[in-house]
C-alpha cells in the first residue's frame, strides 16, 4: 500500500469517528509535532546564520516545552559547537524513529489506539508534568493496570455498604469480661 493510500485510510478512519479519543489524540499529537518541529527548524537556522556572522558566537536555544528533556541536556553541554547541536538532533531523529518503531507501528499491528498512546509517550511528560519513564511503565503494563482497575470496580460494586469491618467494630475491653 502507498502512503498516500495509507494516509486517505487512516483519515477516512478518523472521520468515521468511531474512536473519538484517536481523533482529539491526532489533533494533539499534529499541534504539538508542528510546534516542536517548527522551533527545531526556526532555531537550527537561527544558529546556522549566527554560525557565519563574523564576531558572533553562536548559541542555541531550545526553549520549546515538548521537546524531550534529553535534547535540551545535550544542547546544554555546549550549545556553541556545531558537533553537539548536530548530535542532539541526531538524538532527536532517531527519538522520533524508536517511538514509530517501539510504539506506533506495535499498535498498529495489533489495531490498538495508535496515536492515543504515541501522543501519550511522546507529549504526556509535557501536558501531565510527569517524567517519561511513568509512560513507558504504564504503557507496557497497561493490560495489568487495566485488569487492576477493573478488579477494584467489579470488587466496589459488589461491596455491601452495611458490611462492619473488624476495624469499625467497637473494640471489648477485657476488664469489662471478667
């Protein structure tokens, strides 16, 4: 199948609307892709052009809340040297291959929510102020978090609100036996 073939039936998919969180996760995941790619182009050439002004020495700045932590700790190692920022964004390159590889193309395989959990990989740390390793635990033991959840609803809805528990029952002293 064509990409163009692929990209007209993963859109007709998302019209049909049959799972509205794929769609709001499309959206998302296309706003913060297209801001996070922009700064990347706006600052690489920002740096480049500074690269070859006489007298200037360049320095590059990421400032963009979604790109990952890692990308910004390797610029900050020494963002004047070409060698560096061109190795942060080789990171970032193959960052970006690894979450298709890892996490999208899986999905998809398995006809999963594909863009719900790339988004959730990709962009969560930014939106939900948590670090990416708890995305990454929860993304590979979702089916146990999900059977755990479930447990804790089925058990909820069958608990008897009547129920005394030994804690909330009126302790006996043993003088008051004797």
């Amino acid at each position: 199948m064509s990409f163009k073939e692929e990209f007209e039936k993963e859109k007709a998919d998302l019209v049909k609307n049959k799972r509205p969180y794929e769609t709001a996760a499309v959206v998302i995941f296309g706003v913060f892709m297209f801001q996070q790619i922009g700064f990347l182009i706006y600052r690489t050439v920002e740096y480049f052009i500074d690269l070859f002004k006489p007298g200037v020495t360049p320095y590059y700045s990421m400032t963009s809340m979604t790109t990952p932590n890692f990308f910004t700790r390797i610029i900050n190692i020494n963002s004047s040297s070409v060698v560096i920022v061109l190795l942060a964004i080789a990171s970032l390159v193959l960052w970006y291959f690894l979450i298709y590889a890892l996490v999208f193309r899986y999905l998809k395989n398995r006809n999963q929510a594909k863009w719900t959990w790339t988004t959730l990989i990709m962009f969560g740390p930014t939106l939900f102020f948590m670090p990416p390793y708890i995305f990454f635990i929860v993304y590979v033991f979702r089916a146990y978090f999900f059977r755990f959840i479930k447990t804790v609803v089925e058990e909820y809805k069958a608990f008897d609100v009547k129920t005394k528990f030994k804690e909330e029952l009126p302790e006996v002293s043993e003088e008051v036996n004797h």
